[in-house]
C-alpha cells in the first residue's frame, strides 16, 4: 500500500512508527508461531516500493521549477500530489493487506507448532529407544508428515476442507506478491485478483503480459489451481458420497408424531409389520419405525424381499416403514426415533440367546425407556416381548404400570392346548386374533350408559359386545352377568371390522321369546390321551396349564429326542422350578424321533432311567395330539423353515398311520371312531400354503398369532387383559358349541344369530360367530366372527356350531 500512496513525507513517518510499534512492542509480546511469515516476505519488497516511489518524486520535484510557489503551495504539492486520494479510496487495499496476513499468520503459527511437536516427538522416542544416545534416528520426516496428515484426517470432518484452502490461500498469496514484485502493478488488491483469477480460470492466464517471468508465474499459479481445484471435486465427491452413505445407514433423526416404534428385530417383525399396516389402512396408512442393531440395508433388503414375495407378498397398504440402526438400550438413539412422540412402542426380545439373558435384556430397555424423562410424559404405551413366564414379574419392580408384557412362549402354549381339546378352535383363533378380519376394540357410548349389558346385546348391527371396561377401576370384565350396568365414561368392548365400522342402533329389536334355552344334560367329562411330539423350553409350564383342563386319570405321552434321564432336569428349568405337582394327569415319557415312522407305529413308554415299562399305545388311541416345533431341532441349528419341514413331515406319517389303523379296525368294527386330527405348530407363514396339500385341518400359526397379539396391544393396551383372560382357565374361553344347546331344531328352526346371542346370555355365554353345517371352518371365516345381518332369520341346521365366550 505504501509503495503507490505514501508521497507524502509525514504520512511516511506515521507509517515508520507503527511498524517500529509492531516490531518492539507488540511482536516481542506474541510467541514465534504467531509471527507472520508474511511480513518476512513482504514488508522488505513494501518498503522498497515506498524508497522508490519516494525517491522518484523527489527527483521529478528537483527538477521542476518552483518559481513562483509558495511554501503553502509546495506543502500542498506534497502532501496532496495528484492522483492521491483519500484513505476511503484504498481501504480495498488496507482489507486485503489485513486478510493476507491474518491468514499467513494462522498458517503460519500451525506450521511452527507442528514443527515443535514433531521436534520433541523425535526428541523422547530417540531418548527412549536409545537411553539418551541421540545418535540413532527413528523415524523420516516423510513418514512423520504421514501420521500427522492421517491424524487430523481421521479425528476431524474438516481436516481436508481446511487443507485445500490453505493451498489455496498460500498459492494466492505467493502468486499475488510475485506479481506485485515482477509485474508493473502497484495495487495489492489487483495483484489477488488476477493471481485468483489464475487459479480460478485456467484460461485467464493466456491474457498475461508477454514476458517470460510473468508468464512462468501465470503458468505456475494457473497448474496449482488446476490442481486444487480437482482436489475439491474430489472432497465434494467424497462427501457427498459420505452423506449418502449415513443416509442409507440411517443416521438421521425421525421427525414424526403418532407412529410405531419397533425396537429389535426378530422372525415376528414382518408379521408386526403386516398386522399394523392393516390397522392402518382405514386411516389411509401410517409410519411404522424399525430402531434395530441390525444394518439398515440388510433389513430394508428384506422387506423388499418379503413385498415381492410370490408367497403370502407383505402388503403395506399406504404404511411407511423406516429403518434405523442403533442400539434401542441408548437414550439419544431413543430420541433419534422420536419414542416421545410415538403412538406406541413394540419392544421385540433377541433370538438366539438363553431366554432369561433375553428377558433381562428387556427388562433393561424398559428401564431405559423409563429413564428417558421426555417418553414418560408423552401417551405413548410400551409392549414388551417376554420369553419366560417367570420373568413377567420382573416388570411390574422396574416399571410399574409402565409396560404390557406379552409373553409370546406361554400365549402359544396355551393356544396349543385349547386347539387340541377343540377341533377347529384354530382357526377361530387365527380369525379373531389379527387384523384381516374382526379384532377387539374399546369405546365409549354415551347412549347405553344406564342400561344393562343384556340389554346391549343386540344394540350394534356390525359389531359384537364382549365385555365392558369400568370407568372406576380400570378393570375389564369379560362376559360380565345380564345385570352389569354400564356406567357412565365405561367403554364396551366389542369385536368389529375396525374401530368406525359400527355404531349404535336404534334398540328396536324385539327380543321376546329368547328367554328360555332347552334343556341341558350336564356333559360327563371323559379321561383323555394326548400325546405332545417334540420338546419346548416350557414344557413344564404347558403341562401345567393342561392339567387345569383334563379330567383326574387323563395321560400325557410325551414323545422327543430327549433323554429320559434329561427330562426332570429340563422340566424344572435347571433346578428354577420345583417339580411337577399335577393332579389330574400322569405323564409318559417315550423317547423317539417324531419324523421316523417306527417311532409312531407303536408308541412304547419308558421310566425316568429310559427303561421300557411295557407300556404301550397306537395313534388312534389319543384324543388329542399336538406336533410341536421341536426345541432340539432349533438348538441344533434349525431355522423356521426346517422346523416346519419337520412338522410337516411329522403330520404326514401321523395321517398316514392314524388311516391304516382305522381302516383295519373298521373292518372289524364298524362303529369304530375316527381318530383325532393333529395339531401341528407352523413357524413360517409360507408354509401355510403347504397345508393343504398335507391335508392338515388343524394347525396353529404361532409366529403369525404372536404377531397378530403384539400388534393389536400395540394399537390398544387394554387388549393384553383381554387376551389373558380368554387364554387361561379361570376366565371367559372360547368355545364350539352345536346350536342344539340354544334351539330346539324340532320346534323352530328360524332363528337369527341375535335369538342365539339372547339365548348364549341366558346361559352366561357370548356368543360371537356360528359355522354352518356345510362349510369347513376356513370356508365359514366371514360367520365364525362378527357374522352380517344378525337380526335376519336363517335355517339352522343339527350340524351348526356356534362359536362362544364362556367360562365353562
């Protein structure tokens, strides 16, 4: 700046005493890294500019003749000389003089601290390699240079960005005090941008001055900007590339309101993901976050897969799945997903660890969630996926009245055993428990407050009212006694197509006449024969719920790999449990493979030490048979597909066996009955379209069902109360019964489904559904549940069945 402007002999004065201001004053203040490399290189080349220009004014000034000026004139002259104007006309130049050498003096000051750590890096490694002998070298310069680069490059975002500006600062900075030294031009500011535009446009060069050294210079800074700037295409490229790649990790935050939230990701999760995706398809769909460890590519690939599918293909209906990957036990990863402002959220346990590991695991994320100061003030409700029953109790001490725990092993259990004893409960089951048909659902109706549940038993066309839950206590009750009232803000519990499908009719219906039933002969209760084919982890707690049902003196055959001498131990759970205390049933051990037919023909028992008891029996002798997925098949590798493979193929020699002996027996006696269906347990819904070939009329969906439990929990909490109560023996069960326990066929045969309903209460039952004669159970699905145009006459049939709630 003072080499074009400074003509002026005080201002060059004022100008020499800040910089000896500078230089013994405040440089003496600063550390060495802080001193400017740039006034090393520019002041020497500023204060020639400003000798010469100086002495080339002095000259023209001698020479010229003054005669006539005055010493006003000639001060004038002097310090106002043409073409110099005032300071606002060269602040261009003070800013970029400012900027050079701050940023010459920040690379500068890294550059030496560099230099100091590498020096005393080199230092203490060669004294501790060498015990003081300085005079071994351990390491180059290059090699040094190299884990510095990598250094920053690894523990900073932005070490490439600021890498490529301070070359591109330096190669501006050198280019322009070259051409302020070798080129006729005396503006700074000019010089920066003609070396920028070298830099910036390689094709700017070709207008340089024509001599040589101008244009080397040129040539020079255009290759370096050349280089530079392939460098930024190629951090731009790197980052955009890194982006994408969190991106398709799933690292963003969800920002959404009113989705579910899955935590975990199991062999359930696509079911859950159907079940929701039903339920949300009256509301044109919704979002359903999946927060899992697992890589989000992978599980995006197999929803992908299972959309695509030729098989039972997962329709989404409108829903949105997003996948996330974290750890769902981390507070911020909870908040990622944004669990606060969730409609619910799924917690799935982990497979292929020990159960009580897993349900600690769950016990864990519950706490978690409960730590989690913004989730426990929100509406959301929290569904837990427990394996072992005995852990359920461990929620309510972490997280009373927090969580609704499922206990998927137990649910399955019980469903197993209730489809056993009653031929087509399965796929009543399998009807009322997901969403593809009519599923449980609460409300309030201000207009049945006051009346009496029997009352209400013919006050919803397309609905059918199950129980009520007390506005007073919070309490459920299922199948609750004609005289319950409902009570104000109660809500009626009801089974319906979906939550707007049904209201309140006018109550017009004449229910005269439905006060009496026939006549019932009490049932005399039999002995029973099952045989369980396979192993569980609860086995014990299987065969404790079954004694609840059967009658004193019924038998338990239990056929599996298992060794005898094992069995004790594994029923008690490794000495968890205490031992079996059954009252009405006893318990056979056979040791076989389920899938070898020799191992079927002829059922033989064995005691506790595997030694044969004599005792003996052939498949047409049970009443009951249940084909399980095999525990030891699973722990021996077996995936769901090959556990059903085994299951199936269990089902086929069972048929086949359970026929041969028919046949031959009815040869000899005709009044011979037909032995009983096997109930076989399906993993993989893709299996499902298998069963028909095998000619399986009973099975049991259990993932599917699990799923189908989960999600309806998920959408209403109140529902996990409802499905403990309809799966146990104390409470309300379901049932088939033959319509002759409600109509007297011989008298009337024209009833409509809401006479049998009236008629179900006068014998405390619920009545829900009917099968007609004519139909299969799978055929019959739009009439087992919620059937249409209840209040519309029919002819029954001797062979109807009708599906009910009762406790007995």
């Amino acid at each position: 700046v003072a080499s074009h402007i400074l003509r002026s002999p005080v201002l060059a004065s004022f100008i020499k005493n800040i910089m000896d201001i500078i230089q013994y004053t405040i440089l003496p203040l600063l550390k060495l890294e802080n001193f400017s490399m740039f006034f090393m290189l520019s002041l020497p080349v500023s204060l020639a500019k400003v000798y010469q220009e100086l002495f080339e004014l002095w000259d023209s000034l001698w020479d010229n003749s003054l005669d006539g000026v005055g010493w006003d004139s000639l001060q004038g002259i002097v310090l106002s000389p043409p073409g110099m104007g005032s300071f606002s006309d060269h602040k261009g130049e003070f800013f970029t003089l400012a900027l050079l050498m701050m940023g010459t003096s920040t690379i500068a000051r890294f550059i030496i601290s560099e230099y100091r750590l590498v020096k005393d890096k080199a230092e203490a490694m060669l004294c501790f390699q060498t015990g003081g002998n300085k005079k071994q070298k351990s390491f180059s310069k290059m090699e040094m240079f190299e884990y510095r680069i990598d250094y920053y490059f690894s523990t900073s975002k932005w070490a490439k960005v600021a890498l490529l500006l301070s070359f591109t600062f330096m190669l501006i900075a050198v280019g322009a005090g070259l051409l302020v030294v070798f080129m006729d031009e005396h503006s700074i500011s000019n010089a920066v941008w003609i070396s920028w535009t070298y830099v910036a446009d390689p094709g700017t060069h070709a207008d340089c001055p024509e001599t040589f050294l101008i244009r080397l210079i040129s040539f020079t800074v255009t290759l370096g900007g050349m280089l530079i700037f392939a460098l930024m295409i190629g951090i731009i490229s790197d980052y955009i590339a890194e982006k994408v790649d969190d991106l398709k990790k799933g690292k963003s935050r969800i920002i959404d309101i009113d989705h579910t939230v899955m935590l975990g990701w199991n062999d359930k999760s696509l079911a859950i993901i159907q079940q929701i995706a039903l339920a949300n398809e009256s509301e044109a769909g919704g979002a359903i976050v999946v927060l899992a460890n697992d890589d989000k590519e992978e599980l995006e690939e197999i929803l992908a897969a299972a959309c695509s599918s030729n098989e039972n293909p997962l329709t989404l209906f409108g829903t949105e799945v997003i996948f996330r990957s974290g750890n769902p036990l981390l507070e911020s990863e909870l908040r990622r997903v944004s669990t606060q402002t969730a409609r619910s959220v799924i917690s799935l346990t982990t497979e292929g660890i020990d159960p009580d590991e897993a349900d600690a695991t769950q016990v864990r994320q519950v706490m978690a969630l409960k730590a989690f100061e913004e989730f426990v003030g929100s509406r959301c409700h929290v569904v837990v996926e427990v394996q072992d029953i005995d852990n359920k109790d461990l929620f309510p001490l972490v997280a009373p009245d927090f969580a609704e725990v499922v206990v998927t092993h137990d649910i399955i259990g019980r469903l197993m055993i209730q489809c056993a004893r009653c031929p087509g409960l399965a796929s009543v089951l399998e009807e009322m428990m997901g969403f593809e048909g009519s599923e449980f659902y609460f409300e309030e109706w201000p207009e049945l407050t006051g009346k009496k549940f029997y009352d209400i038993v013919c006050r919803f066309d397309d609905a059918v009212p199950l129980g009520v839950k007390a506005a007073s206590n919070g309490r459920v009750y299922i199948n609750p006694p004609n005289d319950h009232i409902i009570n104000a803000h109660d809500r009626i519990l009801v089974l319906a197509e979906d939550n707007d499908s049904y209201e309140v009719n006018t109550g017009d219906y004449d229910q005269t006449g439905n006060d009496t039933v026939p006549k019932i002969l009490p049932e005399k209760k039999k002995v029973e024969k099952i045989m369980f084919c396979g192993w569980r982890r609860d086995m014990a707690d299987m065969i404790i719920q079954l004694d609840e049902y059967v009658e004193k003196g019924s038998e338990l055959w239990l056929l599996n790999m298992v060794p005898a001498k094992q069995r004790a131990t594994l029923l008690k759970d490794k000495g968890n449990k205490v031992d079996l205390e059954l009252e009405n049933l006893s318990i056979c051990n056979v040791v076989g493979n389920p899938v070898i037919r020799r191992d079927l023909t002829s059922v033989r028992a064995v005691d506790d030490s595997g030694v044969a008891t004599g005792q003996t029996i052939t498949l047409d002798q049970f009443d009951s048979i249940l084909i399980l997925a095999d525990a030891v098949a699973i722990d021996n590798g077996a995936n769901m597909m090959s556990c059903d493979s085994r299951s199936l193929s269990s089902l086929l020699i069972i048929q086949d066996i359970q026929k041969k002996l028919y046949e031959s027996l009815r040869e000899k006696d005709p009044s011979t009955h037909v032995p009983c269906s096997p109930i076989s347990e399906i993993l993989d819904s893709r299996t499902k379209s298998l069963l028909s070939v095998a000619n399986c009329k009973g099975y049991i969906m259990s993932n599917q069902i699990i799923s189908s439990v989960i999600a309806q929990v998920s959408e209403e909490k109140d529902i996990n109360a409802v499905l403990l109560e309809i799966l146990t023996a104390e409470g309300s069960e379901t049932y088939i019964r033959s319509i002759s326990r409600y109509a007297d066929l011989e008298n009337e045969n024209e009833l409509s489904f809401w006479d049998i309903s009236l008629r179900a209460r006068q014998l405390n039952e619920v009545a829900i559904g009917y099968k007609p004669e004519e139909l299969e159970f799978k055929q019959a699905a739009q009439y087992i549940i919620n059937p249409p145009e209840k209040s519309v006459k029919r002819k029954w049939s001797p062979g109807d069945m009708v599906v009910t709630f009762s406790e007995d």
